[in-house]
C-alpha cells in the first residue's frame, strides 16, 4: 500500500495506455455561462495587397466563444462590415441584440504589420477601447490573442489568458516501445510545438515563472528518475538531481531562483528546496509518512504539499520562516496535487468522492469545497495565470483528453486531440509576448 502511495503522490506513474502523437487540439465547449455576452467580430479589413496574411477576426471570434462567456455572432448574419468608426451604426447591431462590437483592420508596416481595433458598446453608442499595435509576420497570431485579452478584459473584469501556452505530455507506439512527447501549444491548442523526444517517460513537467524554462522528471539516464532544467529558446538543458530513489515533483518558488522538490534519498519521500544558483539543497519537511506534491504560495513564503502523515492523503501548508506545518483539507479521504490560487483565496485539487476522482475547489476563507468537475479520473489541475480557469487531464469517451473548467464551475471545455490521449497538462504562467501600443493611422 505504502509503495502504490509513493508512486501516486509523487506523480511517477507511468503512463497506462498508447499514447499516439498528436495534432493541435481542439476545443470543444461543454458548458458556457448563462446569458452569454452577444458580441459582433467584424472581419478586419486588409490594407495591402493580395490576400490578407492572417484571418484576425476569426482567431478573435474564436477565443472569445470559446471562452464560454461570449456568444459571437456568425460573419453572414451581420447587416453591415464596419471597419472605421464612421462606418458604425449602432441600430444595425441593435436590431441583432448585439451588445458589444469590435472592428479594426490589418496593415504593412515598415517592418512587418499594424493592427488597429476598437471595442464599442453597442446600447451606450460609446467606444471602451481603440489600440494599435505592430509586429511580424511571426507575430500575427500573437496579435490576434492580444486583442481577444483586451477584449475579454475590457468586459470581464479579468485579464484575459488568450495569449499564454499549455504543456503536455504525449506517448506513441507499442507498450514496450513507446516515444514520449513534450508539447507546448497555444492555449486555443493551435501551434503544437514538441520540445522534447525519449524513449523513457517524461513526467511532472512545470514552468518557470518567466515561462522561459521548464523543469521536468526523466528516466534518459540507466531508467531512473532524475529532475532536469530546459531553456525554451536555446534547447540547453541541465540535470539538476542524481540521487538514489525518488527524484520528483519540482515546482519552481516565485521568483525562479529555488526548485522544490520530493526526494527520497534519506529514507521516505520528503520535500526539499534546491537553490539553484549555488546548488545549496534544504530539507524542509521529516516525517516517517510521505510528502509530496509541492507548490509554492505567490509570496514564496508558503509551501502547500500532500501529505499522508494523517492517515490519509490530505493537503498541509508549510510556513517556510519557520517550517511550521498546519492541514488545510478535512472533507474527504483523499486530497492530493493541490495548487494555490493567484489571489490565495483558494486552492484547487484532486479530491476522491464516492470512490471517484474530480477537481475541486477549496475556498479557504469560508472553508467551503466545490466539485468542478463531472468526469471520472481527472488529475494534474493547473490553473491559468489569470486565477479565473484551471485545466487538468480527464477520461472522457475511453480516451485520455485535457479538459479546462472555471473556478466557478459556469465554463467548462474539452481538449481532445484528433490523433490519439494527452496527458499532465501545465498553463504558462505569463503572456508569451506583449505589444506596445503604437499611434493609430486612419485612413
């Protein structure tokens, strides 16, 4: 029992079925708020030549339906394609219950692109927002997700996570040959990336708080675990634990100079920091049950980790001043993988419920916990930088998909892929770029 535990909570659990490599995911809207948003994306003009060199209204569109909370209305039930401000009349969009309405165009720039937009508020006939901003070729789809963060900003309240990137694990071929994946792609589940290829396990994957590394749990060297370090951009990677027995579950502290860590090198698994400018290695917990699972409070004064020195898997906080330790989980007898929330007014979890796994929400001032999620096996909960949504892997249908859902429970979407099962998802934690604003040109 003890050893089935260890390999649960450290999170070295081997993945069970045939993983083939994927495409892009697709996301598939479960759930959305009621009494959606009705919001108009005029198709963006095109200033040059030829054929425009992205469809900026429709990744826009795209995002913002997706998102569950916006109902966009299709191209051909549009009266009109505004795309300057003279050209608005708002009884047009009026006449389709249209709330919010966003036009812009897209333009050659000495080096690269313009893009404009405006936001307007159709029953107030007002204008919230009128941006220009400027990039590459490269950069267009970048663009396209800036706007739909302002967009939903603008409207929600909430900065929006358009622009961020998920990770995850894949795995292909045969049981005694299998090729595992690392992937990124961006949060819509276009643009899918492999940075990583082994033939051993890739397992616990997080990023820095930069989004400029990751660090991961690999079997490459003689089939044991060891935690290594990747730089994005230059490919550079960094084994950064060798030790005997479990090497798992890094989580890097806030300001990215310490990785906390499961090791069980001195007897059970406990938690340590590893400072990683000087290789200086602290314990921070002892005990004779197994701790694991950590992750760190916003400040990076607090570690919150599972634990079963109760009994029973539970979640526990540690005050990293003065390593004093107090649970935080009591409904349940299992409650595990838990993580923070930006604001630290909760955390989200596994928490087993009739014998079933879910994702739930523990609201720490009121001590009220929520379940998230419908599904069965769900696991590896991240939540977006923006607090407002977490995704986390599922079973749905027989097959092994990600999935997101609000903190509220309101949104929920799938990601299926269309070439085979995902695994231990992981949000970025910042934008991937961010655009200055530039003068706008009117035609």
């Amino acid at each position: 029992m003890k050893a089935v535990m260890l390999h649960r909570l450290a999170g070295l659990i081997l993945l069970v079925a045939t993983f083939p490599a994927i495409a892009e995911l697709r996301i598939e809207v479960t759930k959305g708020v009621d009494n959606a948003v009705r919001i108009a994306v005029v198709p963006f003009a095109w200033r040059g030549r030829g054929v425009p060199p992205a469809d900026i209204a429709e990744v826009v569109s795209a995002d913002l339906r997706l998102s569950g909370r916006f109902e966009s209305l299709p191209v051909e039930q549009m009266l009109s394609l505004p795309t300057e401000a003279d050209e608005v009349f708002f009884r047009d969009w009026r006449l389709l219950n249209v709330e919010y309405l966003v036009i812009g165009y897209l333009a050659p720039a000495t080096e690269g692109y313009e893009l404009h937009f405006e936001l307007y508020n159709v029953f107030k006939q007002s204008a919230d927002a009128s941006i220009s901003i400027a990039g590459t070729e490269a950069d267009l789809r970048d663009m396209s997700h800036f706007v739909s963060d302002q967009v939903f900003e603008k409207l929600t309240g909430i900065p929006g996570s358009f622009s961020t990137r998920i990770m995850y694990v894949t795995a292909a071929g045969e049981a005694d040959r299998r090729i595992f994946r690392l992937n990124l792609a961006d949060a819509d589940g276009h643009r899918v990336e492999t940075v990583l290829e082994s033939v051993e396990p890739i397992l616990s994957a997080t990023w820095s708080p930069d989004g400029e590394r990751i660090a991961y749990v690999s079997f490459e060297r003689d089939s044991r675990p060891a935690i290594y370090i990747r730089e994005l951009q230059t490919g550079r990677t960094q084994q950064v634990t060798d030790f005997p027995g479990l090497n798992g579950a890094p989580a890097f502290s806030p300001d990215g100079k310490q990785l906390a860590m499961v090791l069980s090198k001195d007897g059970n698994p406990d938690i340590y920091i590893l400072n990683l400018a000087d290789r200086r290695l602290r314990r921070v917990t002892r005990h004779y049950g197994i701790d694991t699972e950590p992750s760190w409070s916003a400040a990076g004064d607090e570690i919150i980790f599972t634990s079963n020195r109760g009994g029973k898997p539970q979640i526990y906080q540690m005050h990293l001043k003065d390593l004093q330790i107090e649970r935080l989980t009591f409904e349940g007898d299992y409650n595990a993988n838990a993580s923070l929330l930006p604001d630290g007014s909760g955390l989200v979890m596994v928490h087993r419920r009739n014998g079933i796994f879910h994702i739930s929400h523990l609201d720490l001032k009121h001590g009220r916990l929520s379940v998230l999620t419908e599904t069965s096996l769900d696991e590896s909960p991240s939540v977006a930088p923006n607090g407002s949504m977490l995704i986390y892997a599922t079973q749905f249908q027989g097959q092994a998909i990600l999935a997101a859902v609000s903190i509220d429970g309101g949104v929920k979407f799938n990601l299926p892929s269309s070439e085979g099962d995902v695994r231990e998802p992981a949000w970025s934690p910042r934008k991937r770029k961010l655009f200055r604003p530039i003068p706008y040109s009117p035609r």
